[in-house]
C-alpha cells in the first residue's frame, strides 16, 4: 500500500520535479539498482601454502605464523613428524581494498620474501555484473643462507627467484568457491642445464564451507613437464579453516615442507603415497598450520 502510494504521488508531479527530484522518489521504491560484491570467497588470503583471491582490508595488518612439520611416517618415533618443522613469519597489510603488501621470512634455505597483490575485477551483481574475481600477483624470495662452496665465485642474483600469478575465482554459493592460479617461477639458478630457469604451472584450489566458522580448503598445483629435475613432485594441500574472533586457524596436511612459491611448486620432493626401494607404501605427508591474526592499523573513515 505504502509503495502504491508513492508511486501514485511521483507519478502525480513528475512533470513539477527536476529529473533528480523524482529519482529520489524512484529510490524509495527500491528501484534504483546496487552492485553487490562477493565476499568471504576464502577466510584469508592464503588457501594454504599459496594465495587466495581475498586481500587484507585497507589499513590491516594481518599477522601470519606458519610451521610446516616434519613427514609423519615415522610414526610415534618423532611424534608424528612434530619433533621437527620449518617456520614462516609473515606480515601483510592493505594499502587499499584492492591492493595489499607483505613480507615474511623463511627459516628453510633463510629465504626473504615479498609480495604485491592487486584486484583487477571484483565478483559482483547488480548495477555492475562481473562472474569472476581476477588478481595479479607479484613475489619476490631472496636465499640468504650461506653458499656451500665459499671458496668459488657467488654471486647476489643467484640467489634471487620471482614468481607472477594469476587470481581467477568464483564464489558459486555460500558453500562453494573455485580458483585457478596459472604461476611462473623464475629462477636465477637452477642445479642442472636440464632444468628450466622458467617453470610454467597451473594451481587450481577451493573452498567448501562446513559451518559458519569453518572451510575445507584444498590446492593443488600442477608443473608442465620438462622443466623441473624428475627428483621433484606436484604440490597437494587439503586442510581446515577456523575462525575465531580475530583470529583465523588453518590446519592441514601436505607433501611440501616450504612455503614460498619457488619451494612448494618447483622444490617439492616426496609424494603424499609412493612406493619405497623395498615395495612397502611410504607417505611423505606433514601436518602443518598457519595462525593469522589481524590488527586495525588505520580506522576507517567514518569508524570511531
């Protein structure tokens, strides 16, 4: 009735009110049309080892602890793997909604690393209808540990790796999200000529939601062929995702001890089954966990 009446009125001095003016009166109808983003795609902005399409809030700091453990096949002897681990601390912050930085450090290989992320296309409806989020990564990792051979010339680029990535996800549902991650590692040195110092592969990950407090989380990446040693595997990671207050736990399983691009993709080297000189199955599966805690740097205009 309510709506049948303002209707009726703008219609009635359409012709005395200026285009503006009886816009008004269309929005109170609900006939001016919004764009509304996807959200919450992922819970942070890693799946696992790799990234996700969300970024941190502009002026957030988002505090990341990782451990990734040693192969739990040895059972009971080393607790499962938990009496050795690679550590990662990593710091990232929003500049804006669309663009954050971070940088971390590695105790593996003492790697440094840093990153850039920009959101090209936000997932939206409405006024403004996009199907998919796409963002661009760039990463940059430094090995800082000591060369083996101090004797020989060493030089600073061999210890530089860069890795580019595309971010393109969907958000189907509530439940669902979908990401492929195409990704170069770029590699200044590499072991042996039959590797390649560029080392094209293809991520793929999602996110089905279990509760409202907890994801299962899953990435894999694949390597073209011809490009690594054959001593190296593809990257599979599956684990959980759970919120609580300010802080995100995940926790999950992988064959990958590193967390920086060039480790887990083209690094890699035992499988979550695989066979042993002996027949009998191994596993090079390890349990591992990032912490990720956020603090509010920089208060939103308007939030007191």
């Amino acid at each position: 009735m309510k709506k049948t009446l303002l209707l009726f009125l703008a219609l009635s001095v359409s012709p005395l009110l200026s285009g503006q003016e009886e816009g008004d009166l269309l929005a109170l109808l609900g006939e001016e049309e919004t764009t509304d983003y996807a959200t919450a795609s992922f819970k942070t902005n890693r799946v696992v080892n790799g990234h996700s399409i969300e970024n941190t809030a502009a002026g957030v700091l988002d505090f990341k602890i990782s451990h990734r453990f040693s192969p739990m096949r040895n059972g009971l002897y080393d607790m499962f793997g938990l009496d050795g681990a690679t550590i990662r601390f990593g710091l990232d912050y929003g500049i804006t909604d669309r663009l954050m930085i971070g940088i971390g450090r590695s105790s593996k290989e003492k790697i440094i690393d840093g990153f850039a992320k920009y959101k090209i296309l936000r997932q939206s409806t409405g006024k403004r209808n996009m199907p998919v989020s796409l963002s661009y990564l760039v990463d940059g990792q430094i090995k800082t540990v000591k060369f083996p051979d101090q004797e020989r010339e060493n030089l600073f680029s061999s210890r530089l790796y860069y890795t580019h990535q595309i971010l393109l996800a969907r958000k189907f549902s509530e439940s669902l999200t979908l990401q492929l991650m195409p990704t170069l590692v770029h590699r200044n040195l590499v072991a042996t000529k039959a590797e390649k110092n560029d080392v094209f592969a293809v991520g793929a990950a999602g996110r089905v939601k279990l509760s409202r407090r907890v994801t299962l989380n899953a990435e894999y990446y694949y390597v073209l062929p011809d490009q690594i040693s054959p001593v190296y595997t593809n990257v599979l990671s599956i684990g959980f995702d759970i919120e609580t207050g300010g802080h995100v736990f995940q926790l999950h399983f992988t064959n990958s001890a590193d967390m920086t691009y060039k480790g887990f993709i083209t690094e890699t080297t035992e499988e979550w089954f695989f066979k042993g000189a002996n027949g009998n199955a191994k596993s090079g599966i390890r349990f591992g966990f990032n912490i990720s805690r956020v603090f509010t740097i920089v208060k939103p205009k308007g939030l007191y």
